[in-house]
C-alpha cells in the first residue's frame, strides 16, 4: 500500500499546493449549515448554527491544507501575501483558480445532498428572491435596505478587518501562538464578522467562495437572476474585498508592522527567525 500511495506522488510542489487550496475550500460547511436552516424553516437551526458553520469550515479547511500550501483559502489573503513580498506573483491566479473550482464543486456537493429538501422547499421552482428562495444557501444576495453603495462600504470595512486580524494571527512579533491555535483563531475571527456584520450581505468576504457558488445555481437551475438579484449585486462580493483587503493589509502596516522595534540578531538567531517565519506563515494563512 505504501509503495501504492508513493507512486500517486505528485512531484511538482506548486500542483500539491493548487489542489490543497482545492480541497480546503471545498469544505463548505457553511453551505450545508445555511441548507439545513432554510429547508427546515428554522427547525433544524438558526441564523448563529450558520454563522458557526461557516467558521468551523474555514477551521477545518485550513487544517486540511495548512501542511501543504500555507492554507490560504483567499484570493485575497494571497494578493496581501504578494503584496507583502511574502510568495510570488504567479501563485495568485493558480491559488483563485483553485479556490473557484473548490467553491464550485463543494456547492455541488452540498445541493446533491439537499436536493431532496430544496425541491419539497421551493416547490421545484428554484428561485433568488421570494419565501421560498434556495439561491442563498450558496452565495450572497443583499438585504432589501442595502444599496450596491452600502454593500461595497460593507465589504470594504469586513474585508479590511479581516486582513488587519490575520496579519496579527501570523505576526510573530506579536508573539508566538501554539501550533494549531492560528487557524481556530481564524475561525473565530469569522464567527466574529458574520455575527456582527453579516445581516446586510452575509459576509462574503471570500471573491472565489460567492463567485463559485453563484456560477453553480446559474447553470444548476436559478438561472440569471443569480446576476440580476439585488441590482447587479453579483460583482460586489468579488470586487470590494479586493480593496478592503488592500486597506487592512496597508492599516496593519503601517500602523502596526513598521513600528515593531527592530533588535540585532545573531546569526543563530536569525536562523531561527527565518524557520518561525516559515511556520508562522505555513500555520496561519486562510481565508
């Protein structure tokens, strides 16, 4: 069997690290936990049981992926890391493309499995908007009060406290977290944002987790409407987190990152930094 396992390999590094950023995002626990909540009528759980599956998804994914790829599991948490000088360039449409093909197909997994429950629920009328809309199991759509302007401000300020919280989760010089604590951190992080911030969109937060959903329900049913509901709502949750994660990455360091003391090491020391940095960035990267 070891011989087996060895032989499926795969020897290029940069593949290993695209198909953890796969799996990790594939996890959509959230999805399920909105599934159950809305089929059920609120019987089987609550808007807070949804909130927590998104962040215990986000934990689980990372554990899953941390190993291999850093578990980034956000275009735009890889976009910050470019930024930062921390990865190269070329890994942040591989990591995009693999976070929307894991998106995608976990969407798929989650409607196969409550398909039964949508069709007894919307009728077998799939629809967007209504009592008996299911497309908001899978992606955000805005509440009836928020414009498309209050929905980019609303993505901005959420996406820019996320950045901000994850750079403290991966700062060594904030101090060193016991392994495995980072992604939990994480994960409470989202609880956080999603039961603080999530009544206007949902927190979308993630440009691969809406748009992979969104383009599931379109060819799986719902149709345009998916791209029509809330006045052309769809191109929001992925284009504002991209400014509100450059906002939080440049708040964090300029406000924070730049005014960390800067100490001699010697070269011992400073051997070990690297290795810390490495473990820091390898064990605390999501989103």
């Amino acid at each position: 069997m070891e011989r087996l396992l060895q032989s499926c390999r795969i020897q290029s590094q940069l593949v290993r690290e695209c198909l953890a950023e796969f799996l990790g995002l594939y996890i959509l626990i959230g999805s399920g936990a909105a599934a159950q909540v809305i089929t059920s009528q609120g019987t089987h759980g609550s808007y807070l049981t949804m909130q927590l599956g998104s962040a215990l998804g986000a934990v689980f994914g990372i554990f899953v992926s941390r190993g291999v790829s850093g578990a980034q599991l956000n275009v735009v948490w890889s976009m910050s890391l470019w930024i930062l000088g921390r990865q190269p360039w070329r890994k942040v449409p591989l990591y995009a493309l693999s976070h929307l093909l894991g998106a995608f197909l976990g969407a798929a997994t989650v409607y196969l499995q409550y398909y039964d429950a949508i069709q007894v629920f919307s009728g077998g009328h799939l629809s967007v908007a209504g009592p008996n809309a299911t497309a908001g199991i899978f992606c955000s759509y805005p509440a009836d009060h928020l414009s498309v302007w209050g929905g980019i401000v609303d993505q901005v300020v959420a996406t820019a406290l996320l950045l901000i919280c994850c750079l403290a989760v991966e700062d060594r010089r904030q101090g060193l977290l016991p392994d495995g604590l980072a992604p939990v951190l994480v994960g409470a992080l989202i609880l956080t944002i999603g039961l603080s911030m999530g009544s206007n969109c949902g927190f979308p937060l993630n440009p691969a987790r809406d748009l992979g959903p969104r383009l599931f329900t379109f060819i799986a049913g719902w149709g345009e409407e998916v791209f029509k509901a809330g006045g052309g709502w769809w191109w929001v949750p992925i284009v504002a987190p991209f400014v509100g994660g450059l906002l939080g990455t440049l708040i964090y360091e300029l406000l924070i990152e730049v005014h960390h003391p800067h100490t001699p090491q010697s070269p011992g020391q400073e051997s070990e930094a690297v290795e810390l940095e490495e473990v820091v960035v390898d064990s605390g990267n999501n989103r």
